[in-house]
C-alpha cells in the first residue's frame, strides 16, 4: 500500500480526498498547511499532494524546504489559469502539476502514473535499494554513474540529487536508439502521460536537469535540443 501526504488549508476538501484515496486502497496522512507537511514528512512517503495557495507556509516555499533533504516525487495542486505557479512548481523540483478543480479519476490516474515511474526501474519483487544493488545495475556514462534501483546519479562519488522524473529523463535518453528522443516519448514513458499542446513540464524538467549535470571535462554540453522534437544525449 503506497503512502501518500496530502497537504491543503481546505479542511472539506482534504477529508473529501483522502477518503476518495483510501478507497483507491492508498495510506493516507494529512496535513493542512506546509509546517505541518515538513513536519510529518519521512522517507515512508512516496508521493506528496502539495497544494500551492496555504498559510503559514505556502506550498512553493514548502516544496524548496522539501527538496533540501528529499528527492519524494510531488505533485502540485494549483488553482486553474495559474501559469505561473506551474512554472516556478517545476522549477523548484515539482514532478507533476495538476490544476483545481480536478477530475477524480484524472487526480488518480496521475497518482498512479507518478508511483509507476518511481518503481520502473527497481526489483521485480520490488525491494527497493541501496543494500541490493550490485556492480551489474550500475549504469556509467561519461563518469556518471546511474543506480536505477535507487534512482541516483554519482559523480566523483557525489550524489547529484536528482528528482524521480530528472533521473529517468537521463536514464531514457541513454537507453534510448541513437541517445535521441521525441517530447512525446519522453512525456509518455517518464511522465505517463500524454504531452498535450502548450504543456512545458518536459523542457522544464530538462532544464533543471542541466543545472544539476557536472560540466563535463571536454566541455560538451550533455545534452542537445532538437528543435521542434525533443532531446539529443551528446556522446
């Protein structure tokens, strides 16, 4: 049973929620503003609801707290129209955005997608983890090395602390025919979801990809936009 944190000042709508959540058999924790997320926050979570507009401590700030000391997959809960929000949400490390008012089956079919992705590339028997790895599951390129058990990228044994949805952007691209792929591609397999008009998150998340790479020592850039389709991994 997946655990997940949902955070809004709306005392109806949180209890309206986690009772549709628990009947998609999710264990679900509550919290109404972002103090009290950060405080019940652990590393049992795997997948926090992150509401933007709340007092005390608004869900942006919140989300800069959160990615200081995790890497938990978030989804952004913000008010329709907010283009902005979206777009500093991404920037901050969000994996997914969702606007209000929202669908329940859509809020679920996310939920569902992000979770997937988180486990995409663990054990079969799904034991997550830095003790079962072995040398075999260790990705290398160009002196990166990828763990796709834990989802980490080292460097010069420095964790590079990628999110959930900025590891498997780099682990596909290399997986990838010729290092090479479509916006398409990337929003279906590592977003799971289809990429719809005027819908950034990809670029975004590429973006905050790059900041978090090494320059690398002959001074190529990692990666290569292709314009009007998607990314190229430079050799």
């Amino acid at each position: 049973m997946s655990k997940l944190l949902l955070v809004d000042d709306d005392v109806e709508l949180t209890e309206l929620l986690s009772s549709l959540l628990t009947l998609e058999e999710f264990d679900v924790q509550t919290a109404n503003n972002g103090l009290e997320a950060l405080q019940k926050l652990d590393e049992s979570h795997e997948l926090v609801l992150l509401d933007v507009m709340m007092p005390k401590l608004n869900g942006l700030d919140t989300l800069k707290e959160i990615r200081k000391v995790s890497n938990v997959p978030v989804m952004m809960l913000t008010a329709r129209g907010e283009d902005i929000d979206r777009v500093l949400g991404l920037e901050l490390g969000a994996d997914d955005y969702l606007p209000k008012p929202f669908n329940d089956r859509e809020l679920i079919a996310r939920i569902k997608a992000i979770l997937r992705r988180s486990v995409l590339l663990k054990t079969e028997n799904g034991e997550s983890t830095k003790n079962s790895e072995n040398a075999n599951s260790v990705i290398s390129f160009h002196g990166i090395e990828l763990h796709p058990i834990s989802q980490r990228a080292i460097y010069q044994g420095k964790d590079l602390n990628l999110t959930s949805t900025e590891f498997l952007l780099f682990y596909q691209l290399i997986q990838s025919p010729n290092g090479s792929a479509t916006r398409d591609e990337l929003s279906e397999k590592v977003l799971g979801k289809p990429l719809t008009p005027f819908d950034r998150s990809i670029d975004m998340h590429m973006s905050n990809l790059r900041k978090k790479l090494p320059l690398r020592e002959n001074d190529l850039p990692w990666f290569r936009t292709l314009r009007g389709r998607g990314y190229l991994l430079v050799p």
